[in-house]
C-alpha cells in the first residue's frame, strides 16, 4: 500500500521541480555577481589605498571602550593615528613599526576575543596592503 501512495507523490514532486511553466525560476549561481573596483590598467593613489581612516575611527569608538585593560586602551588609542598620519605621509615602514607596537598591545589579557579577532583582521589587511 505504501508504494502506491509512494509512486504518485514522487511523480508530482518530479513534474513540479521539472522545466515546466510553473516551476521556480533556476538560480544560475549561488554567489551574486560582484563588480571589480579595480580595471587593468586602471591605477589608485598609495594613500587611497591605504586608507584605514573609517577602521581606526570604529575601533576608537567601539572596540576600546569595551577593553579589560584601560591602560592598553590608551596605548592604542595613541598608536591608531600615528599609523594614520605615516599612512597619509606615504610612509610605510613608520606605518608598519607602529603597527608592530599597536599589536603588541592587542593581547587575549587586554582585550575580549571578538574584539580581538577585528582589531586583528583589521591588522591583518593593513599588513597585506603594507606589503604591497
């Protein structure tokens, strides 16, 4: 008995899923296209994109005040437009001595894990577009 009830509802679960007139439109990727900001032969200014402005104004906004050690919120506080000023000078090794400092501030006794884990991957990008 069970495989006559069976039979049928695959059938009708086959006929809706198939190509018809009322089956759902396919999606052609799971991944929405995204547009390049950067062409071939298309050039951007050292300081555009060093850029870090917006990402230092959060973590002084944010992510500081919630620091379990104030001390090493002060310090990175100090260190964040230091990396700002040698970024806006062009000065990559400065900005990247400050950032070794400001890390070493960023410590799991100092600072929470989700903080942490931002101000590390802000850290991270800004390492990468040091190296570049």
């Amino acid at each position: 008995m069970r495989r006559v009830i069976t039979i049928p509802a695959a059938a009708m679960v086959l006929a809706s899923c198939s190509d018809g007139p009322m089956a759902p439109e396919r999606a052609t990727s799971l991944v929405a296209p995204i547009q390049a900001s950067l062409s071939i032969g298309e050039t951007t200014s050292a300081s555009a994109a060093l850029d870090f402005s917006t990402d230092f104004a959060r973590i002084t906004a944010d992510v500081i005040p919630n620091f379990k050690d104030a001390d090493a919120g002060v310090q990175l506080k100090g260190y964040l437009p230091e990396i700002n000023a040698a970024l806006a000078a062009g000065d990559k090794a400065e900005a990247a001595r400050v950032l070794a400092l400001a890390d070493a501030v960023v410590t799991p006794e100092a600072v929470n894990d989700g903080d942490r884990g931002y101000i590390d991957m802000i850290f991270r990008d800004l390492r990468t577009a040091l190296q570049q």
